[in-house]
C-alpha cells in the first residue's frame, strides 16, 4: 500500500488564524459578524488555556522524597 496523499490545500483547524476586516455593508451581515466574533473567542479561549495547563503541575505528579538527614 502507499502512503497517504493530501488531497487538498485546506490549513488544519489548528493553523488557521481568523481576523476580521471593516467593509460597510446595507443592511449589516449580523451572521458573519456574529461568526467571526464566535470563531476569534473561542481561538483566544484555546490560546489562554492551553497558557493555563503548561503552567498546571501534571495531577500525577508526586514530589521527590525528601533525602534523610545525617545526625549532626
């Protein structure tokens, strides 16, 4: 069997960045303004917890036992 081919040029969801672009329109698109601000919410939601679980200690972490002490 061969290996896989990429069949098309789309980014990953991960890769894409969203921006939003004044244009003046009559009457407003309340969809695709709602769309956006939707989309650039849940990307700075994603950005600030992914921020969140690199600094989060792993629940399986167990610290080192402390080394026992020589009499003095």
């Amino acid at each position: 069997m061969g290996t896989y081919t990429k069949k098309t040029e789309r980014r990953r969801y991960e890769d894409r960045v969203f921006s939003v672009r004044a244009m003046h329109r009559d009457p407003v698109d309340l969809h695709k303004l709602a769309e956006a601000l939707i989309r650039m919410t849940l990307q700075e939601t994603g950005l600030s917890r992914a921020r969140q679980r690199a600094e989060d200690l792993p629940e399986t972490y167990r610290p080192a036992p402390e080394a026992p002490r020589a009499a003095e």
